[in-house]
C-alpha cells in the first residue's frame, strides 16, 4: 500500500492512544514500514532513530534475530493454549528462569497481558491473600503522586499524574496518596520529607492497609523523576514492620534501563510482588505478576480459596518463548555490562543540555535522560512537541512527557547511534529554546 492511502486510511479509522486527534489529522505521521535495531524506517526508506525504545519495549533493539527465530519455532508447534488445566515449556521453563534472577524471595509467576493487568493481578492478589489470611479490613493501598501504573481502572486509581486521571476520577477508587519522593525544585532531599508523610500515615492506619505501590528509583510517566533509593530501603523496612505489602511496578525500570536487572537491587530491597511487562516480552503483549512464598501460600487451601483471576491469552507460548530468549540475550550479549559502558554518554550530554539557557533541569540514570524544558513541565505544556518537530527533522522520534523530553533507547544501541541520537536531542533543544 502506498504511503498516503496508509496515512488516509488512519485517519479515517485509527483511534491513537494518548492523542489529541484534530492535531493528528492536521499533522503528517511517521508511517514506518520496517524497524532495525535502533532505527524506524519508512517504506520508501526514510529513517528515524527510535529515542524512546518504542514506548520503552524495545530495549534489544528491533529485529532481534533470535528473538524473530524464537517466536517462528514456537509458533511452528503450537501458537496458543489456555493455562488453566495445561502446561507446556515456554511457560513453566520461563517462570523457573525468572525467579531465578528475580529479587530475594519472589517465587511465583503469574502471567497477563501487559503491564496494566500485571498491576491489576498485584491489586486482586494483594486483597485477597489479606481476606484469606483473617485481616479483611486491609484492602486499602498507598500509591505516590507522579506514579504511573497503567490505565485499566484499577492501575488508574493507583496513578498519580493528575491530567491522566481528571477524565475518570468519578470511577476511580479512592486510594492513600503520598508525597513523592521525587525531588522538585531546589530539595534534593524530597524523599526524607515524603518518607516522613508516608511513616504517619502507615503508622495510624496499617490495620486498613493491603500494600504501598511504588515504581521503584524512577516514576516514568511523571516525566523521568529520578528519586533517591534510600527511600526504598526505608519503605522496606516500615512495611515489615507494620505488616504491608510492598509492590514495586517494574515495567518500566526492569530489565536493565536504570542499570541493574532491576531497579530494586540499587535500593538492595525485595519487594513482595514485582510486576513486569514492556521489555519483558518486547514484541508482543505480555506481563507478570511475581509474588512472594507468602502471598502466594494464602491462596493454597480448599478450592474456593483459589486465585480466582486470569486472561485469556496468560502465559501465550509465543510471548514466553521470546521472554526466555531475552533473558538468553541478556546473558549472552552482557546487556547490562553495555549499559554500564554506555549511560555516561546520556549522563554527559544531559549536563550539557542543562546548559541551554532556560532549561529548568535534567536528570539521568542508566539509559535514561531528560530534561525539563520548563519549571512546570506540565504533561499538556507544548515545548516538547517543538523538539519533536526538530528531532524529526533530523532523524529521530523523541515523544515528549509535555514539557519533559527524554531518551530511553534501545539498550543494545551502538556508541555511534547513542551519539547521534544525543547529539540530535541537543541540537533539538538549542533551536527550540533559541526560539522563544
Ligand atoms: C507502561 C507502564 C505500565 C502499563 O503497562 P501497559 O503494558 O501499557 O499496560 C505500568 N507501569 C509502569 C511503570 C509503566 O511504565
């Protein structure tokens, strides 16, 4: 199909997430046609590199050879079969391997969709094993300001980016909200004051309390803020003391893109129930819920205690056998030794960028950069949409957070595509702010 008839049919018919439609009509769209490594490509052969990783999935780049080969065998086998009742490889193979590398303690692997729902299992799985285990009254829980956690009501009702909620907060639940820990401007120690609120809060009302959620170093959504892990280890500790469940969301800074595995280990903390998804299963829908011996031995017993939750396609064969053969490339290819070697080029061309005059502030962890582009930074505010129009132009797709621009690439981006990717934001950034 030719390029306009593509780009005329969408508009006809294509809803796109997260987008304001009017201005999608008005605009002309990246149409990509194939993606390699880091690189998105139009059909008649335009290229862009992928800044943000396509939504933060693609962290083995695109075209992966073995993770292509991985889903052609399975689906050579069988493609899909329930999990309920039934068993096979992928899922049993891959769960074992997961545990095996996951935070202390985390024994039990239940599978979902995507991200959404592996917050929403952590949700019903966390009430539940309350019910079960004589405290019914716990089946509140703490959520962050700035969290993200997904869109599907319940992972909604845990979000904390007020512009995200406005629409549906008459059917949100209500949950306990709290501080971030996320520094703001000039407090570099945000997290002792919102560990201090959080403490209060916990204290008085534990008995009513299922589980704190947290995403754990970095809330992503809220635009890349980077917060201190000390506040982990002491959110930790007050859970264990107080007998709350601690979640860490980590679909987003799992699998290497602040540096470790998982972002829980630079806090040295294990969660009870870590959820997982994006680059879990980078090219198809696929999430996990991992929960501890002790969540998951509440649901053992006579039948009506089951788990009584699932998705259709929960522990799909296709998705399983790509998430082992990530966790095969991890090991194979070091993934996160290149990610050591290569974030301080996104940590030095930030420092750069906070430079341009206005800029507000910039941050950066492992393969994370991002920079405010002003005080605010609000996710409606349009300066990050003019760095778009000029990293385009240049050859890169960097989707801005508002007025937060970022990078999150691919992890296994070569030194010379990491360069010029940081060297197109850069520029993006001068002219956008030169133009005021
Ligand atoms: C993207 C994201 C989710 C939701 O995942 P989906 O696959 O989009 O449902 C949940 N939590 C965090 C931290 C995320 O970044």
């Amino acid at each position: 199909m030719k390029r306009d008839e593509i780009v005329r049919r969408d508009k006809a018919h294509v809803w796109h997430p997260y987008t304001a439609m009017d201005a999608w009509a008005a605009g002309d769209p990246i149409v990509v046609g194939w993606a390699e490594g880091a690189r998105l490509y139009e059909p008649e052969g335009r290229a862009y590199l992928d800044g943000n990783a396509s939504w933060w999935t693609a962290a083995l780049g695109h075209g992966h050879p073995r993770l292509l080969r991985a889903l052609r065998e399975q689906a050579e086998r069988f493609a899909h079969v329930a999990l309920a009742g039934i068993t096979h490889e992928p899922a049993a193979a891959l769960a074992s391997e997961l545990v095996a590398i996951a935070p202390a303690g985390l024994k039990h692997v239940f599978y979902t969709d995507n991200g959404s729902t592996a917050i929403e299992a952590a949700i019903k799985a966390c009430v539940q094993s309350w019910a079960q285990s004589g405290a019914p009254k716990k089946n509140r829980f703490v959520a962050l300001e700035g969290a993200f956690h997904g869109d599907t009501i319940g992972a909604a009702s845990l979000g904390g980016v007020e512009v995200f909620r406005r629409p549906f907060g008459s059917v949100l639940f209500d949950v306990v909200r709290v501080p971030s820990p996320a520094p703001g401007e000039d407090e570099g120690d945000a997290y002792l004051r919102a560990f201090d609120e959080l403490h209060t809060i916990v204290e008085k009302t534990a008995d009513t309390i299922a589980a704190v959620f947290v995403e754990p170093v970095v809330q992503g959504a809220a635009g890349m803020r980077v917060y201190d892990p000390t506040y982990l280890h002491a959110l930790r500790g007050l859970c264990d003391r107080h007998d709350v469940l601690l979640v860490f969301d980590e679909v987003f800074t799992g699998y290497g893109r602040t540096g470790p595995m998982w972002a829980a280990t630079r806090a040295g903390v294990a969660p009870d129930v870590m959820c997982i998804g994006k680059a879990f299963c980078p090219i198809l829908p696929m999430g996990a819920m991992i929960a501890s011996e002790r969540v998951e031995r509440a649901f053992r017993g006579a039948r009506d205690r089951a788990f009584l939750y699932g998705h259709t396609f929960c522990g799909n064969p296709l998705g399983a056998a790509i998430a082992r053969e990530v966790l095969a490339v991890y090991r194979d290819e070091d993934v996160l030794g290149q990610v050591a070697k290569k974030a301080p080029a996104i940590e030095r061309a930030f420092a750069r960028i906070a430079e341009i005059p206005g800029v507000a502030r910039v941050r950066s962890i492992g393969m994370v950069g991002a920079a405010d582009l002003s005080r605010d930074a609000g996710y409606l505010e349009q300066k990050g949409w003019k760095v778009w129009e000029a990293a385009r132009a240049r050859g890169a797709y960097l989707r801005p957070l508002g007025d937060t621009v970022y990078v999150t690439p691919p992890l296994t981006i070569s030194d010379g595509d990491l360069d010029q990717l940081l060297a197109i934001l850069e520029e993006s950034v001068r002219v956008t702010m030169a133009d005021r």
